[in-house]
C-alpha cells in the first residue's frame, strides 16, 4: 500500500464552482498533513498545513482531516483559472527525520 | 524571512559528465535539508535528506551522492551522468524539530543527453 495516494485524473472545473481533493494515508501515526501547489514548470509551494481533525479554513481554501478515516482533503471555493495547478498531497513520516511523504498529485484545471 | 536558493536552474548536459548542484538556505540555522527528483509526469522522489553538517542520508541507492559543507549548503552531486538522470531537482529545507513543513526552492531543470 501507497503511502499516500492521490485519486488519479485530471480534475476540470468551471470557474467559480468548487474543487475537491481527496488524499488517503497509510500510517496511522502520522500527525501533519500539507497541501502543497505546483504550476507547470515550477516548484511545490506549501499552501495548506492541518494538524487536527476538522476543517482549516484559508481564504478560499479549506483542508479537512479525519485521523479516524485516514484521509485529508482540500477544497478550492471559487475556483479562479490561477488555480489550475497540480496539488499535492504530503504526511509526515512518523518513522523520523523530518520525512515527508508525497501523493503523485491531482491536476485541476479551471475552464474559464 | 527565509529564502532558499538553487542554482543553475537549467543545465544540458552529456550522458558520463559530472554534476554539482547546490543549494542555499538564507534566514534560518541548523536547518532540515532535503534532495527530491521529481521526473516527468512523476512524483517527487526523495533523494537524500540531512538534518546536520555532515549527516547525510541517501534513500535511493544511485549514482548520485550529497555533501552539506556548510550549515546552509547543500549540494548534490554525481561522477558520470545517466539519461535516467534526468529530471527537475528540488531541495527543500524545514525547520527541524516537529516541524514538518518543506519549503522549496525554485528547482533545477536537468536534461541529460
């Protein structure tokens, strides 16, 4: 099992409507979940950190975790095409040293 | 505030030369530093990872290898080149500690030929 997947595919948009993102983990005794955006070409850039079960509201941004379910989740309100991204999804390695591990991300694209 | 710096940001270069990426952290001491490949339409592979001068760990059994001379410098390196080498190389710093979160700096784009 992965350690942390991502659902695979594209995800298309219109604008203003709302993304959802779904990431699921395999270690239960991981504690910090990230959402990190990525555009074409560039480097990740940490958008989103979330430590307790709940919401995490950010602008338009909101992370969701369920420790007892094992997943986290990010949902885009609003979308804008500045959006269209690949979003990945990170967990801490319980096993040690700072380790994060990373989902293969999920593409959204915003249709103007 | 803290910066991380990576440089070059593109390199071409022939299958069996050498290679010296570095990277440098401003703002911060004693920082978590890390190496992650990330190749096309691929995931980020975490290469080496090194939590002090000196201390150095390799995940991936390759021919690549690490040094962090200095608190704030990494540098990823390699003796002869692979094509399978290519790819956008990442490092990233975090604060140490129970921080977790990675910041990353702006990547270097490696194609090898």
């Amino acid at each position: 099992q992965k350690e942390v997947e991502q659902n695979s595919g594209p995800l298309s948009v219109p604008e203003g409507a709302i993304a959802s993102l779904n990431c699921t983990y395999s270690d239960r005794g991981s504690q910090s979940f990230f959402w990190y955006r990525q555009y074409s070409g560039k480097s990740p850039e940490l958008i989103m950190s979330i430590y307790s079960n709940g919401d995490k509201e950010d602008g338009r941004f909101t992370a969701q975790l369920n420790k007892a379910s094992q997943y986290v989740s990010l949902l885009i309100r609003d979308s804008q095409p500045s959006d269209s991204a690949t979003y990945l999804c990170a967990v801490n390695n319980p096993g040690g040293n700072n380790r994060l591990a990373f989902g293969k991300g999920n593409q959204v694209v915003v249709i103007p | 505030s803290q910066t991380i710096h990576q440089w070059p940001a593109t390199l071409v270069q022939p299958v069996g030369s050498p290679l010296s990426l570095e990277c440098t952290v401003e703002g911060t001491s004693n920082p978590n530093l890390y190496w992650y490949r990330q190749a096309a339409g691929r995931g980020l592979q975490l290469l080496f990872y090194s939590i002090g001068i000196d201390q150095i760990s390799s995940e991936v059994p390759q021919n690549l290898s690490a040094s962090r001379p200095q608190d704030r410098q990494f540098i990823l390196s390699s003796k002869k080149l692979l094509l399978s080498d290519s790819g956008f190389y990442l490092c990233a710093w975090s604060g140490g500690g129970y921080s977790y979160e990675q910041y990353f700096g702006p990547g270097t784009r490696l194609t090898v030929t």
